[in-house]
C-alpha cells in the first residue's frame, strides 16, 4: 500500500502530564477526553533522522499516546483486503449487523448457490425464496439484489471506483438500497483500501475509543472525529486498532 507520505512529529511537541510523557498536554482518564475532544494543539512536524517520511505506525505512535500505547500491546498492523469488486460489497452487506462467523456462514452458501462466483447475473438468476432460504433476511436478500440490478445497469461502477474520491464513492454506493454510510466505509478500509476513514456509526470502533479514552457514555461521531483529529491521514490504521483492541477479529 502506498501511504501518504507524513513526517514524524518533532520530539519537542510533547509534555509531561502526571508523572507519563505524553503529546499535546494530553492525559489519561479524565485529562484525556477533553485534550482529545478540545484539542488546538498542532504538532511540530519535521522528518525522521534520514529525512524519510514516518511510517503510518511512527506517525500514530507520535500523534496519539493512547493509541501509541494500543499500538505497543496489538502488534503489527495486519488489516485483511478484498478486491474492490460486486462481491466484497455483497459480502458486507451480508455482515451487516451480524457475529462475523454466521455471516461466513450465510455468504458460502450464496456463493455456492450462485454457482461459485457472485456476479450481479448469478445473484439475479436466483430466487428470492432461494436466497431466503439460505439465512438472509427479507431486507438484506432486497438490498442484494438492487445492488445487482444497478450494477448490471451502470448505475453503480467498480471499475471507476479506484479514481475516485472517498466523498464520490460514498455518494455513488448510498444510492442503492441498505447501503448506508457503514457499509460504505468498510468498502472503502476494507476494498478500496482508503488509509483514512473513520467509521463513526462502527459499533467496535465506538466502544474502543470509549474504553480508551476513558469516556462514561458511547462517543457521537463529533466526539469520535474530534478524538481522531490526531490521527490523519491514517484513520483507518488506528480504527484497526480500536478494533484489535478489543481483542474482536476484523474480517468484513
């Protein structure tokens, strides 16, 4: 993957907070939600000792304390790709709102139902009942097979999708039905491969940053975006983060 070349932030932007050498005055427990959601700080930036651009971790590890220390106990970074095709966007529509092994569960079956390759013709030439019968609901089956239809119709264009911008991806994807603002920002991490999206409606996402950040109650998207401010241009490495951090596997 191609990262957006951003340097490391300069040593002498941190503070000492509490007895912990933290960024930007930021603190833990309750010092932490109001530095991360009223932050002004910006960060000296300046680049590595050889003058190369910092990696993603380097970045994230400088910007963000907590996450630094989420970073440090998850490990490498690993995120599992899909191809940004027909299929994946199915396969999230099948996952929405569903324990990630029933809903493998649910999309083998389509898939072997469709002959062994989704296809916007192979999910057309099944039957509603067909698909009902295979564990989807009534709403998901209908939102399957509006994508399909839109798709074999030009109305919705995989192959365009790569030279377009997040904002033009998303407009085009919440057209067809069941396509919300979710599933289209689990294509964009998760096929297209956008390095920085932060999925605000993720339930997972939302309950690692409240476990992090010490917060009493689920953070809105203001609260999540103002937290991540920190964190561009790499928001999707870190919401792999929070989701790792909860010990939850992410396959979508």
């Amino acid at each position: 993957m191609n990262w957006p070349a951003v340097p490391v932030l300069s040593a002498g932007a941190a503070s000492l907070c509490g007895g912990v050498r933290l960024h930007g005055g930021l603190r833990y427990n309750r010092c932490i939600l109001k530095a991360a959601t009223k932050r002004e700080f910006v960060p000296t930036i300046s680049s590595g000792n050889d003058g190369a651009p910092a990696s993603p971790l380097a970045y994230l590890r400088a910007a963000d304390p907590v996450l630094a220390a989420i970073i440090d106990r998850v490990g490498a970074y690993a995120m599992q790709y899909h191809e940004p095709t027909f299929r994946a966007l199915v396969r999230s529509i099948v996952f929405q709102q569903l324990h990630g092994k029933a809903a493998r569960a649910i999309f083998d079956r389509l898939q072997q139902k469709a002959g062994g390759e989704v296809t916007p013709e192979s999910i057309l030439r099944l039957r509603p009942a067909q698909m009902r019968a295979l564990g989807l609901s009534r709403q998901k089956l209908t939102y399957i097979r509006d994508l399909a239809r839109k798709t074999r119709d030009g109305l919705v264009e995989f192959d365009k999708f790569p030279q377009m911008t997040d904002e033009e991806v998303m407009a085009e994807l919440i057209q067809v039905k069941g396509i919300g603002e979710w599933t289209a920002h689990m294509f964009l991490m998760f096929a297209l491969r956008r390095p920085n999206i932060l999925p605000t409606g993720d339930y997972g996402v939302r309950s690692a940053m409240r476990k992090a950040y010490g917060m009493k109650v689920m953070p809105k998207p203001r609260t999540m975006a103002r937290i991540a401010k920190s964190w561009h241009p790499y928001c999707s490495v870190a919401s792999w983060y929070m989701w790792r951090s909860l010990d939850v596997p992410v396959e979508l």
